[in-house]
C-alpha cells in the first residue's frame, strides 16, 4: 500500500485501513516522516495520544521545519490538557510560517482556554487578517468574546462563520446557544434545527434544541430532542439528566428516575442530575433515597444551595420540622438565591417555634438581601392617574391550573367585570389543564411567561401599563417577587396564595381580612391590609354531591379527619388529636395525603399514636386519590381537624362544603389561622378555640352531640354558597371596589405629588 491510498482511507473516514497503510509504508521506509505524521493523526483520533506523540515527534525529528507537524503535536497536546506545551509547539509552527493561518486560530484557542482572553483575540485578529474567510476563525472569536461577556460582539463574529460557511454547523449551534441566553428562543430554535439538518448527528444541538423547547413548555418536543441527542452521543450525561426532568413534568417519574440514574453511571459526580434524582425521588415519596441522593450531592459540594434546600423539604415531610428549618437556613446562607430563601421562609410556617416577629422579620430580611438591591431600578409611572376610568389589572401566578390557590382566587377571574377592569394574567403555569383553559377563557391577555426572566417579566407588565399588579403566590415556589421588587405596576398587592406578607414595602397591599390579621400582628408586615369577607374566596368549578347523612348515626361512632398535607402534622396536634381520641370512646381518625404512600411515614404516625395508647384499628391513613375520590372520601368524616401550626386554608373550606364541620383554634400567626378566619366568616364560631387545650374540649363537645352535628351538615354547602366569599360575584365585586379604592388612593398621591 501507498501513502496515498493511507490519505485516501483518512479522507474517507476509514481510519483502520488508513493506519493499516501508514504502517505497511513505514516497514519499508521507517523514515518516512509523512507516513508517520499521518499515523500519529490516526492515532489521536482514536484516542491514543502517547502514542501519537511518539510518532509525531519522530517525524518533527527527521523534519523538524515542517509547520503541519507542530500545529498537529500541539492539537495532541490540548487531548491531555498539556496547555503550555500545546501553545509552545503552535508557537513553533508559526515561527516556521508566520502566516499560518490554522496555527494562528489554533493558538487563540490555547489562549483562550488558558484564561488569556485578550491575547487569543489578537491571535483570531491575525489570522483573519490574512484570510477573511476563515470561518473557524470566526466562530472561536465568538466564543472567546461570549466568555468575555460581550454577546453582541459575540453574535457578530458567529454571523461572520456563517456568512463565510454557510453550512458550518457548530457556527449555527453556538450562535442558537446565544440567543437562546438572551431570550430568543425562537431564532435560535432556527439555527438548532438549521444545524441539524447540516449535521443530523451533532448530539449538542438535538440537546440545546430540547432546551429551548423545555423553555418554552414544549415537553413532547423537547424530549423527543433529548432522545436524539442520546441516540447520537449515548454517553450524554447532560441529555439525559435534561431528558429526565422533562420525563418528571410530564408525570413520567418511574422513566425519569432511570434517566438520572444513566446520567449518574457516565458522570457520578453530576450534582445537577443528583439534585433533580432528589426531587423525583421525593415526589413518588421514596424519601429515605430522596435523602440519600441529596446526602451524595452534599459530599461532592458541601455548599450545594439546591441540595440543601431540597433536603429541608423532605425533613419537613417526615415531621423533623427543626433539622428540616436548619438545612432550609444553611441552604439560604449558602446560595445568593431568593428562591431558597423563599423556601425557608415557606418553610417557617409549619415551625411552631417561631414567632409572628421572627417569621417576619426573616421576609424583610429576604427584601434586603434579595429586594432592595432592585430598588434603583424602579422608574416612575407613566400610567393615567384618573380615578374612574377602566382599569388594567395583571395576575401573576404560575398556579393557574388545579391547584389550591386556584380555587381561592378562581372566583375573582371567573367573574370579573370587564366594562370596568381589564384583566391580564402572566402565567408561569407548566402544565396547562381544563382549568387553565376556563381561566383563560376569561381573560382579556394573555401571556405564557414561564420562560420569561424576571427583569424582562417586569419590563414586559410595565409596557403593558397594568395599573394594579396582584401576586397570587407569595413565597411558595415558582413566585415572581423578584419581578415586583422592580415595581412594574404603580400599584401592587399579594394574596390568595400564601397571604403572610411577603416583607416587601413596593407590596403595597396584603389581600386579607381582619381576623386573619389582627391589628397587633398588622404593624409586623410591610403591606397594608385590604379588607376583604375573607382572605379566601371559594371556587368550586366541578359539580360534586350534596351532603349526605351523618356517618356516626349509623356507625354509632364518630370520625375525625383531617386532609392536609402531612408536613401540617407537627408532633403538637397529633398528641392533641391522641388525646382528643382518649376522650371519646370508640372515636376514630382518618387522615389523609399522598405521602402516607411512604412506609416509613406511615409507620412513624402508627407509631405515634400507639406510644400514646390508642389503638391501631382506630387511626386509618389513606393516601393520594383523585379529585372525585378525594372529595368522596368527606362522606365517611363527622368532623374534620384542623392541623396546627399551619392552619387549612382551601382544605377547611373543601370540608364545609362537603357538609364536614371544622375544630380549630386560634393561633398567635397568620399561617395557624386560616381556618379560624373562615370559618369566624361563616358565624360558626363555636368550632374555634381558644388554644390548643380547648381545641379538645370543643371536640368532645361536638362529637358528643351527634342530633346537631346531623342538622348542621346539608346546612354547610349552603352556608358556604351563600356566603359573600363562597359567591364568585359577589366576591369578586368586593374585591373590585378594594381595587377601585387603593386606585382613587394613588391617584390622589399623584395630585399631591
């Protein structure tokens, strides 16, 4: 065989044959330094670089002037990371031939990786000088210039690759990566797909197109990309950390987990993909491996703010309310993140150690570290300060499906009156569902924002010109407050979501409501207070069943529930709920929420209970079901319970309706006296304590009077119905002449002003 026929193999990507020629002219001329060079390529592309270094520095022995071979080493040498030699033998080739154009891109590329980001732009400004069209030049000073945060430069010199080469796809992939950074996820989308078709099997832009797409909620597509980033790189550890959490949104958590564990098989020290393993692991409630996993995470990065956070919930889940505040509070002080600080402030509520100041005082903490630091950015108003004319309101939530919050301010939406307000709703909703679609029916814009950052949210809701702004989230996950904290809307409020204030004084307003706020616990917050019939409306969009007969005329017992998420179920009410079963003879209690799926939980209550004496065949837990189920699950219930320290907000008005009357008592925060507040609402105040003692006696006495309690129930449907809160008109007018009000209020500042 010929050195051209090894050249010929090469060019046809038949490497084996190639190196099996280059090896045939060597036996008979081992000095032939082409031969050689040829084979340490060979050798370089399958991975062999000391070998092909031997063979290289052959052939630069036997003709050391030869620029192709230095060039060639140096690119053997950035295989294993020998940086410095890589740019002395660059250095090499160009002193041969100082107009090599490929060795002065190469050597830009050295510098760049070596940090020197300045030098490896004159080095791609040189070549360029010598040859314009050289379209790698251009796309590696794109690159370098993206490190040096100069996007626009950036976007330029890819343009310039493309424009020389208008089938380089790495070109197109890396211009698409940037403008998808820079919130053009449409036009990058272009050059993914653009790139695709040059190159089918480029994995990096299948996997950046699922990325977009994953943006854009566009989950079927995105995982489709994913699936085709790893059918082309199978060891993408990246796709497939990506391809499972677009697995998790769409409910496919059993095929999700697997995708994380593949990723942890090729990269085991993939925080990312440990993280979001957690995650999964916790929502099928496989805690004790949720815990494991994050654990893992933490010893490769002890400072991991996503890790630690994630590992907070789940104690919360499993009752370990301090341990869990304390990794909340460690994954704060970790990461500048006002999401995680959000959590530990969300977090607080079922801590009932914790006071009204404190929890408090950590929300004005949350507005100086995270808040405040905006606040140079808020402009003036440009909006019309005239008291009476139409007004434009924004609802910003990322909980308009089904959700409890929905049900809360659904009523509002549903029924507003669009003669005088104008409605627009920026949603963060993932998945969209039969609600989204009746609540979007309603509104007059709007706006799928989830891939929408926080700067550009609040510039896109001031050229809107909302002129009242309303939270629906709070310090739940997914909110927006950094968007508010930039003052968008001249008037801005929170409520329905999580209604404990947010600490932010550009908040203008709490939406609540006296009781749930007493005038002691109103000078702690950083909003005022709009006073509505309750902080909750009640929407209930499904036709469900009247009450029917009281259980315990029948079973000749009485059932208690309660159907609140278990992190509710602090060791305080669960004692106070053995004591109350103690009292009454032949009592029993249901309880009820997803997590109960959990055997360790599960065994944790059981044994909870058992410590104190009450029998196992009088606790039932039941875990998740569906809506319909759920609901049906009422008509085995007497009374329900109301958890403590965080109150049942939507759950206490779910039971009402479904005819199940409510013990609660006062608590001394906003979270412990949710129910308090609906039911003082309804005139069924003879179900609230005082405390958690009386929170018994008043128990007692209601299981102890089975003819009342039966009267009651097919009255509480009606009663909620009836109600000013349980009307989604008359509520919502309520809610609209708070609106009219706060708006005269600051067009009478403007006046002043």
């Amino acid at each position: 065989m010929t050195l051209t026929q090894a050249y010929h193999f090469y060019q046809k990507g038949l490497i084996d044959e190639a190196a099996a020629s280059c090896r045939n002219v060597l036996a008979s001329n081992p000095e032939n330094c082409d031969a050689l060079h040829l084979l340490a390529i060979v050798e370089a592309r399958k991975n062999n670089a000391e070998t092909a270094l031997d063979l290289i520095g052959r052939a630069i022995a036997i003709r050391g002037n030869d620029p192709r071979f230095h060039l060639n080493r140096s690119l053997v040498l950035q295989q294993v990371n020998c940086l410095d030699e890589a740019l002395a033998s660059c250095d090499a080739a160009l002193k041969h031939d100082p107009n090599y154009v490929r060795a002065l891109n190469n050597r830009g590329v050295i510098l760049h990786r070596l940090g020197l980001n300045a030098e490896a732009i004159a080095s791609y400004d040189r070549a360029l000088s010598i040859d314009p069209q050289f379209a790698a030049g251009h796309n590696n000073r794109g690159l370098t210039l993206q490190a040096m945060g100069l996007p626009d430069d950036a976007l330029a010199s890819y343009a310039s690759a493309i424009r020389c080469d208008s089938r380089y796809a790495e070109a197109l992939l890396n211009r698409g990566a940037l403008l998808h950074a820079a919130g053009h996820t449409a036009d990058a989308l272009t050059d993914y797909d653009a790139a695709i078709l040059l190159q089918p099997q480029l994995a990096e832009a299948h996997n950046n197109r699922g990325v977009a797409l994953r943006h854009l909620n566009r989950f079927p597509e995105a995982l489709a990309s994913f699936d085709a980033a790893i059918a082309a790189k199978p060891d993408y550890a990246q796709a497939l950390n990506s391809r499972g959490f677009i697995l998790h949104k769409l409910g496919r958590f059993p095929e999700a987990i697997e995708s994380y564990q593949r990723a942890l098989a090729i990269a085991p020290d993939f925080t990312e993909a440990l993280n979001n393993l957690g995650v999964t692991l916790h929502r099928v409630n496989r805690f004790e491996d949720a815990l494991c996993v994050y654990d893992r995470a933490l010893t490769i990065d002890p400072a991991s703010g996503a890790a630690l956070c994630n590992r907070g919930q789940v104690l919360l889940v499993r009752g370990e309310i301090p341990e869990a505040i304390e990794c909340l509070r460690r994954a704060s002080e970790v990461a500048d993140d006002a999401s995680i600080h959000s959590a530990l402030i969300f977090g607080l509520n079922f801590d009932p150690s914790v006071s009204a100041t404190a929890k408090q005082l950590e929300r004005s903490t949350w507005w100086r570290r995270h808040g405040l630091p905006l606040a140079g950015s808020i402009a003036a108003h440009a909006n019309q300060p005239d008291p009476d004319r139409r007004l434009r309101v924004g609802y910003v939530s990322g909980y308009f499906r089904r959700h409890a919050s929905a049900y809360g301010f659904g009523g509002v939406l549903m029924n507003h009156d669009h003669s005088l307000f104008d409605v627009v709703c920026y949603s963060d909703t993932v998945i969209n569902d039969d609600l989204t679609a009746a609540l979007r029916e309603k509104a007059d814009l709007w706006r799928d924002t989830c891939a929408v950052p926080d700067e550009k949210l609040a510039e896109l809701i001031r050229g809107d010109r909302i002129d009242i702004l309303v939270d629906l989230v709070g310090h739940m996950a997914g909110n927006r407050l950094l968007a508010f904290a930039r003052k968008p809307a001249p008037v801005q409020m929170t409520g329905w979501g999580e209604p404990t204030g947010t600490g932010m004084p550009v908040m203008d307003y709490l939406l609540a409501d006296g009781t749930l706020v007493p005038e002691w616990e109103e000078k702690l917050l950083a909003e005022g207070l709009i006073q509505l019939p309750n902080f909750l409306g009640y929407w209930m969009p499904d036709s469900l069943p009247s009450a029917d007969r009281l259980p315990a005329q029948d079973r000749g017992y009485v059932t208690f529930g309660s159907f609140n998420r278990l992190e509710k179920l602090s060791g305080t009410i669960l004692l106070t709920w053995a004591r109350l079963l103690k009292k009454v003879e032949r009592a029993r209690l249901v309880l009820k929420d997803r997590a109960f799926e959990n055997a360790a939980q599960r065994g944790r209550v059981q044994s909870f209970f058992a410590d104190e004496g009450v029998a196992p065949n009088r606790l039932e837990l039941v875990s998740e079901s569906d809506r319909a189920a759920h609901f049906a699950m009422y008509g085995q219930i007497d009374i329900a319970l109301d958890p403590f320290p965080h109150s049942g907000g939507m759950t206490t008005l779910d039971a009402l309706w479904m005819g199940v009357p409510v013990v609660t008592s006062w608590g001394q925060t906003i979270a412990s006296r949710l129910a308090a507040t609906s039911l003082s609402a309804l005139g069924l105040n003879s179900f609230v304590a005082r405390d958690l003692s009386e929170y018994v006696d008043v128990a007692v006495a209601k299981a102890s009077n089975l003819e009342s309690l039966g009267e009651l129930r097919p009255q509480l449907q009606r009663l909620v119905a009836g109600s000013e809160f349980g009307d989604g008109l008359r509520y919502c007018r309520a809610v609209e002449q708070n609106y009219r009000a706060v708006w005269r209020q600051w067009c009478r500042a403007q006046a002043i002003g």
